[in-house]
C-alpha cells in the first residue's frame, strides 16, 4: 500500500497556493497512487525529472503546475515542492528547491 506525504508547511501552503483546479487534480492524483500506485494514473501525469526527483504534472483551466516529488522508501512518496509552470521546462530554481529539501530525507 502506497502512502503520500507532504515534507512540510512550506510545501503545504505551495499546494495551497496552487489553483483550485489544480489543488483538486493533485487531490485525485494522491487518492490513485494511495488505492492503486502509480500505474492507475494517467500515463502523462508524472516525468522522471532526474536522479529520485520526479514531477506530478497538473494541467487546468488556468495553466500548468508541477509538484516535485521523491519515493522515499518502499511505496512512501514525498512531496517536495509545489509550483505553477510558466515556462516549457521546469526552471532550475525550483530543482534545486526540490534537491535542498530531499536531502532532508536522506
């Protein structure tokens, strides 16, 4: 059984600050990955951005976000970081974000 988490509040209020939309996609994501794992979701939701970071892509009405993201241990995903996209590839500054923060599970 999978679990998801959130690494903490400042990757919670990331999603917070998300759009609706996308806040409720990234909602019905989790909820796949918790009941299923990964292969119920659609093929085009996640990217595997390098090394242990990958990306859960998020398309609304209002744009695109991305929450990158960490398997962590058998069947644990942690989520690092919360952004909405504005350019075709995920900008440097939010990968280093993400590595910062993923060395605080390692």
């Amino acid at each position: 059984m999978w679990s998801v988490k959130i690494l903490n509040d400042n990757v919670e209020e990331e999603i917070r600050a998300l759009p609706k939309d996308m806040q409720a996609k990234l909602t019905r994501y989790i909820n796949i990955i918790i009941e299923h794992g990964f292969e119920k979701l659609p093929h085009e939701a996640t990217k595997h951005l390098e090394d242990k970071l990958w990306e859960l892509r998020l398309k609304g009405k209002d744009g695109i976000s991305r929450v990158i993201y960490i398997n962590a241990t058998n069947q644990i995903v942690v989520l690092l970081r919360a952004f909405v996209k504005k350019t075709q590839k995920t900008p440097i500054k939010e990968l280093e974000i993400a590595r910062q923060r993923a060395k605080e599970i390692e």
